[in-house]
C-alpha cells in the first residue's frame, strides 16, 4: 500500500499532489502505512479512502479494483449509512470516539452480511488545525459475537429439550430456541429421513442436517431457514449440526424411555399375573412401585398399603435384619442374588411376629445409562414346605425310636422262644428212649424242632434282619429230606381240606441252605393248598437234567390271569425253580 500510495495520482482528487498534503496527514498516513493494525483515513467531505495493507482486504476486490482515493460510501455501501453520522460528528469537532461491538452490515461476495466491529474515530487535522478527516482503527469481532450468541442459543435448547419426553413437546424446545435467536435461524422444521428434501420448498437459504450426520441413529431430520444476514460458513453449519445433535440426542432418549417404559408396562403386567410373589422396588430407599396379589398375600399386608412406601415403613419390624441388609448389598452392588430358605419374622395382618420362611430371586434393574434403580424381587413363600419337612424329621426320629423298640422286642422275643425248645427236645428224646412205637411222629417233630430252632435263631439277629441280610447256612444235603420237611409243614393244611398231595421226589445231592429251601417249597405248597377248592390235587415232584435240579408245585385251582402266565387257555397253575446240582469241583449256589 506504501507503493500504491506514492504512485496513486491524486493530483485528480480533492486531496490532489502528495506534495501539498498537511504535514499532519502526511505523518499519520506514514504511521499508519507502518502499522499491522487495520487503519484508515477518511478525508474531505466525501471521506477519500487512504489505508493501510490490513485495511485493504475489506474494501479492495479480488480482481484488482481498489478503493485507493475513493469515496468511502463506494466501499461501505449499506454500512455506511450508519457509519457517515459518526464521522460527520468528529468532523464537526467532536472529540475521538470508540465504539464496541458495534453492529454494521456490509456487502461480502455478494450478499449483505450482519458484522461487529470494535473501533475508534479520531480526528485528523490540516496544517491549520481545522479538522478535516477521521482516522479510524478497527477490528472486526462478529467471529466472537456469533460464537456467543450461538452458544446462548444452544445452551437455551439443550435447557428446554431437558423436560422434553414426547415428540410434541421435543418440537416445542426447538421453537423457542428458534424464537430465542432470530438473527440466525428464521425457522427450523422436525422431518424424517425418509422426507429430507422432500415436501417444504427449498431455498439457497435452507439447509439440513440428519440425525445420522452427527452420529445419531435416529429417524429425524432438520431443515433450518437460516437468516441472509449470517454467511453460510463451516462455522455457521457447525452450529447447525451442533443444534441437531442436541434435538436428535433429546429424541433418541425420548424413544429409549418409550421403549423402556413399554418395556416395564409389559414386565410389569407379567409380575402382576406371576403364580408366585413379586414386586418392584425403585431407589436406595426401596420404595415399593408394584406388588402383586400373592406377594401381598404373603406379606399378610394389602398392596395398597405397600405401593409407594420405602421398604423399612412397609416393614419396620425388619429394618437392619438379614434380609433388609441384603436387599441394600444388591441394589448398591448391581448383582443378582438368590437366597437359601430363609426365617423372616414379620407381623402379617396386624397379628403377632410370626416365623416365615423364604426364598429370594433378587435382580437389579438398570437404566438406559447401565445404572442401577431399582429390584425386581420374587418371593417364595416355602414356610409349608420346611414345616411339612421339620414334621417328616420328627417323624423320623419317631419311626427310628419304634424300630428300636421293635428290634429290642424281638430280640427279647427270640430269647423267650429259645427257652422251651431245650425242654421239649430233652422231653423228645425221653420219649424216644421209652417208647418206639410212635418213632415217625418223633422223627417229625425232631424235624420241626430243628427248623424251628433255625428260626429263633434269625429272630435273633435282628441287625441281619432290619438290613435285609438274612445269612446263608449252606451244606450238601440229600434234597428229598430238605423237601420231605416242607411237606411236613404244609400236610396239616391240606388234610384239612381233604386235598390230595401228591408227592414224587428224586433223591439229589444239592448244595446250599436247606432251611431256607424248605421254606421256599413250603410256602408254594401253603398258596397251592389254600388257593384250591377241597378235595383237589395238589402236586410236587422234582427232576435232575444236565446238572439243574428242577422243583415243581402245580394244582388245578383257580389259576393265574392270562397275563401273568400268558398261559390263558390252561386252567391250572403250575410255578417252578431250578436250581443247580452240585458238581464233582465245587457246590453251586441255587438259582430262580
């Protein structure tokens, strides 16, 4: 500008050749020419323009025109309307005045822009001391002016989008943030994506931003209608994105709590027609929102009186007991929990404490943000169960008592019997000694003697008994006596009916306990005898093949069904063993 100046040809201007310029122009315009800061001197009555390089990007033209000597109306245009009274004040002889952000609009590539401005008017005078230009020193301020006012705006939206929680109401903050900043935004329009340029006519002053832009997965948009006094740089789409960020995280936190809410109407419907207790707690107090019907039951207190009212009023009895306590541990841990039985002594229905007992399912309910507000508890009233098992136990100790006694009876019983069998035995063989001729009865009542004996025995090991361990006496024995002492046994019974036994036994050298067989065989011949009419046939025979020996009781009585012997077209019933005859090596045990 040092150059343009000198080279200029003002000999055409008012001011005319540099040579006759005042000595005090001539010096400011030298300092100023020196200066960085944007200055310039506006001289005459039609304020020619001489300035410095940072003066001269806002009033020379990118294709070389210069507003070097020329009127400052030319390059002000609108703006000078406001500015042409305060120079004409200071020409008029009014002192040097500042000014501080001071609103002035001027034309930029070709649109008329709002701008701020902090700058000083200082008189400049000619060699005769009248004053006949203005030195101004300026700096533009809009930058800041319009970052302050736009973060007012938001800070205004993100206040009224913060009880925003329906749609309706998310339209109503973006409104009056629009209302609230008029010098920016002439109007803003809430779309969805699937409508972004669609419906309301665009403009070159309309712009949009969509919530997926500012990382936002949403389905909305915004068309703004900014104002043509703001210029459409990066800095003004930043604060458009930054104001639909706001508006599309108030809507994303609108539609999470509409889910969630959805969410715990349906969970709460369920907890509400749950087969078992359950209720919602919310806060670190534990203030009940929801109980259903059977956990009301089971708390002896109506759900009326429980909704709405911490835990500890609800149930004073049990503020600082176990299960309070550990209520508190799952909300303030976040962790699910689920109780062994538990006794909870609690007043229900205005009576007496009364010992209950329950289980727990505790679960910590979050928010959206992952914190804990709240417990959904379900509660198990098990007090029938842990009575009904503390009754079996004594049941059971009761049972064990009876078994004892009845093991000691029998004990006792056994030593009882034992008694006259030693006296009836010596009496046997008296009569053996005195008389022969009653030597078969002798021999038959030796026999029962002896299996009788046997039995007293067992009687006695009554430890065997209880444990089902009945002990084997195994022998070689001849198997027609061992079955001749079962025939003993039952022959009274079948006389009695006038039945017919049967008898045709071969004699086998067998291996095992021949009490035990003759018990066995016996208690066949008992069912065979009393499940037949009078005067039926009742047979036992046995048979040795290929190393078994096979023992059969069969009678005409009333028979088994068809499916027990599969056998329905035969009237007769037929039950038969084998067992294994001993061999040369070793005795065999018997096998059914």
């Amino acid at each position: 500008m040092r150059e343009l100046v000198q080279t200029h040809d003002w000999s055409a201007t008012p001011l005319g050749p540099t040579t006759q310029w005042p000595a005090s122009l001539k010096v400011i315009v030298a300092l100023m020419l020196d200066s960085t800061e944007p200055m310039v001197v506006w001289w005459g009555r039609e304020s020619l323009q001489i300035y410095n390089d940072a003066y001269a990007p806002r009033v020379d033209s990118g294709d070389g025109v210069l507003a070097l000597g020329r009127p400052a109306a030319r390059s002000w245009k609108h703006g000078w309307a406001l500015l042409r009274p305060q120079v004409e004040l200071i020409l008029a002889g009014q002192p040097s005045t500042g000014y501080v952000d001071f609103l002035v609009s001027i034309e930029r590539d070709g649109r008329i822009e709002d701008t701020f401005w902090n700058y000083s008017l200082t008189p400049v005078r000619d060699d005769g001391g009248a004053v006949q230009g203005v030195l101004l020193i300026s700096s533009e301020t809009t930058e800041r002016i319009l970052t302050r006012r736009r973060q007012r705006t938001l800070d205004f939206l993100r206040h009224e989008l913060s009880s925003a929680d329906t749609i309706d109401a998310l339209g109503g903050a973006l409104d009056a943030a629009v209302r609230s900043n008029r010098d920016d935004l002439h109007g803003a329009q809430l779309t969805g994506l699937h409508t972004v340029g669609m419906g309301t006519a665009r403009t070159p002053l309309h712009e949009c931003v969509t919530a997926p832009e500012v990382g936002i997965d949403v389905d909305l948009g915004i068309v703004f209608r900014r104002s043509p006094k703001v210029a459409p740089n990066a800095d003004y789409r930043l604060f458009l994105e930054q104001f639909t960020l706001l508006v599309a995280t108030a809507r994303h936190r609108i539609d999470s709590e509409a889910l969630r809410r959805a969410v715990e109407a349906e969970r709460d419907r369920l907890l509400l027609d749950a087969p078992v207790g359950a209720a919602v707690m919310i806060g670190e107090e534990l203030v009940y929102h929801l109980v259903n019907p059977i956990y009301a039951m089971v708390s002896g207190r109506p759900a009326s009186a429980m909704v709405g009212r911490p835990f500890v009023e609800v149930f004073p009895e049990l503020q600082g007991a176990p299960v309070h306590e550990q209520f508190k541990v799952v909300y303030r841990a976040g962790e699910p929990y689920v109780s062994e039985p538990t006794l909870v002594q609690i007043h229900r229905h205005g009576g007496a404490l009364d010992d209950r007992y329950f289980t727990y399912n505790l679960a910590p309910l979050r928010t959206l943000a992952g914190e804990v507000y709240g417990l959904m508890v379900i509660a198990v009233d098990i007090t029938v169960q842990v009575d009904s098992r503390a009754e079996v136990e004594k049941l059971n100790v009761e049972l064990q008592a009876a078994a004892r006694a009845k093991d000691e009876f029998l004990a006792l019983l056994g030593h009882e019997l034992r008694n006259p069998l030693a006296p009836i035995v010596t009496a046997l063989e008296l009569m053996r000694m005195r008389d022969s001729s009653t030597q078969r009865e002798q021999v038959i009542i030796r026999r029962q003697v002896t299996h009788l004996t046997r039995l007293v025995d067992d009687l006695l090991d009554v430890s065997r008994i209880t444990r089902g361990k009945v002990e084997l006496r195994k022998e070689v024995v001849d198997v027609r006596e061992v079955l001749a002492r079962a025939v003993d046994m039952v022959t009274p019974l079948i006389a009695q009916k006038n039945q017919r036994l049967h008898v045709d036994i071969a004699s086998a050298q067998w291996y095992g306990d021949p009490a035990r067989l003759a018990q066995i065989v016996s208690n066949l011949l008992t069912n065979a005898s009393r499940y037949s009419q009078p005067e039926a046939d009742i047979v036992v025979r046995t048979a040795v093949a290929d190393g078994e020996l096979e023992i059969e009781v069969a009678d005409n009585g009333t028979g088994l069904s068809a499916d027990c012997c599969r056998e329905s077209s035969s009237p007769s019933r037929r039950v038969s063993a084998r067992c294994m005859v001993p061999s040369a090596a070793s005795g065999s045990a018997l096998r059914w």
